[in-house]
C-alpha cells in the first residue's frame, strides 16, 4: 500500500487482485482492517488473512448502488469492445436486466423459503443465473452439458444431391487479401482471384504469379 496526502486529500493506493485507488477526505492510512483472499501455493487454493487499508473497506460499506451495481456487472457480462455505440449500450441494458432480475430473485427466495421452485443450491451465484436463463431461452436440459460448436465446418451440397469437389481457380473485379499468404506469414497481398468450389467458401487465394492456389488444397496446410 502508499499513500500521499496533500490536506484535506488522501491519495492511496492498495494491491488487491489489480491495483486499487482511491481518493478520500474523511479516512486516516494508518487505519487498516483483515480481509480474507484466495491463493494458490504449490497448486493449491487455499485462504490467507490480509491486511486492507480502512480507506478501501468503507467505500465497499458505504458505496452508493450505481457502484454496486457496476461491481456485480464486472463478475459477469455480455458486453464485448465494439465499435457502434449502440451495441455497447444494448448489451450494458441487458446486462443491467440480468442483475436487477437476480437481486429480485434472491429476495424472493428469502421471502418465500418454502417455493419448491425457488429453491437452488447454496453456492447459486450470477453466473449460474444467466446459464439458466440460457438454458430456458434455448429450450436445453438443466443438467446436460453446454453444446459445443464444431470446428468442422459442413461441406455443402450441389442440387443433384451429391458432394462438390471440383476445384476452379475463378477470377472477378474484386479484390480481397491472400487467405494463403496471410497465414503464412508472407504479408497481406490482394488478389482477384479465389475458388470457385463451395466448400473453399469463396477464399481468395494467388493462382498465376504464386502457388498458393495448390497449397491451400493440400493436407499438409490444413493439418
């Protein structure tokens, strides 16, 4: 922990998980408290006893709910780095949804402990909230586990029914980057020409200046 007071300011600083900063008029940092934490030793999770500056102890006591609430969404959330505004915005709104329905849902369950249908584990945190509501918007069993999304991709069909391996260098106006040289690490050159089969999925790729339009459709640069 530091500090630096410039009167009636109190700068301080305290190494929690991240670094923790704070800026008060009404605590000493010579007043401290004993919180408990997780660590792992040798492999093992365990508790060990620190110590936290007064300071950091009632904000957390006496925080208003704009805090709480921005607390309980950094546990568990939807919202991904984006561009639109819009979206960061729905996402932060569906969010505070969420917590507002699991704060309601944990009164309820105080207030009517006899519920067979409120009644839930006792390690039954947020986390395990928004997996059931999943759970119930996707129509999926409470006890199974979660679907995986494959990596392999389907092959499409042509119309008579049968698979599509003919593999046809095509060339249009377009340009796009290289799939081949960008993996590779050969830079980003644009081409206008790609594969014509449906299950390349349109990937351009150089056919005449270099070979990559072979070494895409080999088994060593897929394996």
């Amino acid at each position: 922990m530091r500090w630096e007071r410039d009167s009636p300011c109190l700068a301080l600083q305290w190494i929690d998980n991240k670094v923790v900063s704070v800026l008060t008029t009404i605590d000493n940092a010579n007043d401290h408290g004993q919180v408990n934490r997780k660590c792992k030793t040798a492999g093992v999770w365990g508790t060990k006893v620190v110590s936290q500056p007064k300071a950091i102890s009632n904000y957390n006591k006496y925080m208003n709910a704009v805090d709480r609430s921005d607390q309980i969404l950094a546990t568990n959330n939807v919202n991904r780095k984006c561009m639109r505004w819009w979206k960061t915005l729905f996402f932060h709104l569906i969010d505070i949804a969420v917590v507002n329905s699991f704060i309601l849902f944990k009164e309820h369950q105080a207030k009517f402990p006899d519920n067979v249908d409120l009644h839930r584990p006792s390690y039954y945190s947020l986390g395990d909230f928004r997996e059931e509501i999943v759970r119930q918007l996707c129509d999926l069993p409470e006890c199974d586990a979660p679907p995986v999304l494959s990596s392999v991709k389907p092959v499409p069909q042509s119309s008579s029914g049968k698979f599509e391996t003919v593999h046809i260098p095509r060339f249009t106006d377009k340009q796009r980057r290289c799939v081949v040289c960008v993996k590779q690490g050969r830079g980003q050159f644009k081409v206008s020409s790609f594969c014509g089969a449906p299950q390349c999925e349109g990937k351009y790729m150089h056919v005449t200046t270099k070979n990559c339009f072979e070494e895409f459709h080999s088994k060593e640069y897929h394996s």
